[in-house]
C-alpha cells in the first residue's frame, strides 16, 4: 500500500491512496478536474501540494556496528554488526538501523509511545 502524505501551503494533509503510471489518487481534495480526481505530479503541485523529499537511508559499512531500538531491553537499545545479509536489509528496510545509540533510544520512546494506552 503507498503511504506518502503530501502537504498543502495551507496545512491541510493528504494520503496519496494509489499511484500508478504517473497518476495519484489521493484520500481527499476540495480541486474538482475533469480526470475524476486523478492527477498527475504536475497538477498536484500547481494546486500546492508538496511532496515530502525523499532521503537516502544511512547504511553502515560492512563489519561496523549500529544500533536498533530495544523495545524489551531495560537500557532502550540493542547493537548488531553490519553483513548486508537478510535481516539487516529487514531492519534497514523498517528504518530500524541506527548510527547512535541516542537516535535508537528515541525511536525506541516513538515506538512504545504508539502501544501506550
């Protein structure tokens, strides 16, 4: 499922619910078209929508150390070393891979945060 969120110049946020051969369809606009809400990049950011940069995930090097959050560990991190095998391409792949232990220790806070009731 594509879950890219574009936001409007004036706050508003959408989902983009399908994107398929350059066409989105998004979850909700207030612009009518003629194509039946479906539009293409272009349209989209002459309407103001802006889409989110996309940024390329920090991988360590082979053999070197990162961290992951530690969700059942008391300290709130966990290590591993880096083999480009399967489980760290996983890991990698869920935004789990950490340089720092600080930065492991707050997406370990943001992950429990979301289970708190």
């Amino acid at each position: 499922m594509y879950e890219q969120i574009l936001t409007h110049k004036t706050g508003k946020t959408v989902k983009i619910l399908s994107h398929h051969q350059e066409i989105y369809i998004i979850s909700r606009t207030d612009h009518k078209s003629a194509n039946n809400g479906n539009f293409t990049k272009e349209d989209l950011i002459a309407y103001g929508w802006a889409f989110p940069v996309e940024t390329k995930k920090w991988k360590p090097a082979m053999n070197k150390s990162y961290y992951i959050p530690g969700v059942t560990n008391p300290i709130k991190w966990n290590f591993s070393t880096w083999y480009n095998d399967e489980l760290d391409n996983y890991r990698l792949a869920l935004n789990l891979v950490c340089r720092t232990k600080k930065e492991a220790i707050a997406l370990t806070d943001k992950m429990l945060g979301v289970v708190r009731v």
